[in-house]
C-alpha cells in the first residue's frame, strides 16, 4: 500500500506580521504627505530645479530642499492650486491603513484621481480659461497641464461654462464615490445641524433677556428694601427726637396747716 504524501499549505503570514506591515506602509504614506505639504507650502517658483521643469543652480529656499522644490514644482505644473489635494488623499489612504479600513482600495483610487483631475480642470476653466486661447502661463497657473488638458476634452463639446459645470458635477459624484456619503444626508445633517445652531442662539437670547429679568427684578426689590428701611429709620428718628423734647415744670401744690374755715376766712 503506497503512503499518501501530505501537501504542504504555503505558508501564509500570521494577522499581526499583515497588520505591521500594513501600518508601517501606512506611517510611509503619510509621512510623505506631511513632506509633501511642506513642499508645496514653501514652493518659489525661482527655486532651481532640474531641466526641463525649470534651471538649475544653487540656494534652494524650499524646507524639504531639492528633492521638495522639484517635487512641489512638478506637481504645480501638472495640477495647479489642485495639487493640494494630493497630500489630502494621501493622509486619507494612510488613515484607512492605518485602521485596516482598505477594502475599497480601488473605488478609492478611481474616486481621488477623479477628484484631483476634475478639480484641476475646474479651476483651469474658472480662472484660466479667458475669451480666447488661454496661454501656457496661465495653463501652469491654476489648473496645470493636466488641468487645461481635460478641460478641452469638454469645451470643445460644451463650451466654457458648459464644460466647468459637468467637471463640478464630476467631482462631486467621485467625492460621494469616495466618502460613500449621501447627499441627501448630507443636506439634512446640515440642515439639521444649522436648526441645532439657530435653536442655540436662540435659547441664548432667551436666557439673556430672563437673566437681565431676573436682575432688574433683584434691584428693584433691593431698591424697595432700602426705601422701606429708610422710611423706618426716618419714623423711629422722629419718636426719639418726640421724647427728647423739653417740656416745662408742673408747678407742686402747696399744703396748709390751718382749718378749711380759717383758709376761707
């Protein structure tokens, strides 16, 4: 009889050794965020970076240094103002790391680079696109190549403001994409959230309007004790000043010794 050979399971890693490894790429990812808010937030567009984004030389101004300013620079010419949305995604994608929260990993990354890309195209369409061709300049400006790029996919069909209106509804369907909310209740936590604040203020005046009640009620009494107590003082200060007054002498009668008849005689 022939002995059976045990398959042996590859070896898998144990939930802790996937949860470090999970958290440690999480601290990676959100470091490099952190770094790259200070490269943006310290960007000077006469920092000397390699060619063709700019020129070399020398006295880069940027805190994360040369590898910051061309990072910061790159990321400007691509996206624009947009780029700040960059570090924001990746604090996000590090959070749900973090936390082990990364089971929508790829509706997240379609979602953000939505978001960033829409963004990008909006903001070139609201500040860069003008009358006529907008120039490169401009392009780098606010929206970025990127920006410009995608913006003309659509002024092309929908002119300029048509175009600026379908990038906005883009980027608010891959922002509820993203955050899985819903806008409807989003609208009534607001709202409900604003009828929460109003009820406060509300209140607020009302306890104010009670309080100053409360203390002109307190000062008039006070008022009126002390009207009473000097009414007091001023009636007992009168009965003593009645007593105290001098008054004349009742004169004694005086006594005789003779008999009635020889008085009246």
């Amino acid at each position: 009889m022939r002995a059976r050979r045990r398959t042996v399971s590859p070896r898998r890693e144990t939930p802790a050794a996937s949860g470090f490894w999970a958290e440690a790429l999480a601290i990676v990812v959100m470091a490099s965020a952190v770094l790259l808010v200070l490269s943006l937030a310290s960007y000077r567009a006469d920092d000397p970076v390699p060619w063709p984004l700019g020129r070399g030389g020398e006295g880069v101004h940027n805190v994360a240094g040369p590898f910051g300013a061309l990072l910061a620079e790159l990321l400007r010419q691509l996206l624009g103002y947009a780029a700040w949305l960059v570090p924001a995604f990746m604090l996000f994608l590090g959070w749900e790391l973090f936390w082990k929260r990364g089971s929508r990993r790829v509706a997240h990354l379609l979602g953000s680079t939505l978001i960033v890309l829409s963004a990008a195209a909006s903001l070139h369409l609201l500040l860069d696109e003008g009358p006529g061709e907008a120039s490169a300049l401009n392009i780098r400006r606010a929206g970025g190549w990127l920006g410009g790029a995608f913006a003309h996919l659509l002024v092309a069909v929908l002119n300029r403001w048509g175009a600026l209106v379908a990038w906005m509804a883009i980027f608010g369907a891959s922002v509820l994409l993203v955050t899985r909310a819903s806008l409807i209740g989003a609208i009534r936590a607001i709202a409900s959230r604003a009828a929460a604040l109003v009820r406060g203020a509300w209140l607020a005046v009302l306890r104010r309007r009670e309080a100053r009640r409360k203390e002109a009620m307190r000062l008039e009494v006070m008022r009126r004790q002390q009207e009473r107590r000097a009414a007091v003082a001023a009636v007992v200060a009168g009965e003593e000043a009645v007593a105290a007054e001098p008054r004349a002498a009742v004169p004694l009668p005086v006594q005789s010794d003779a008999p009635a008849g020889e008085a009246a005689a």
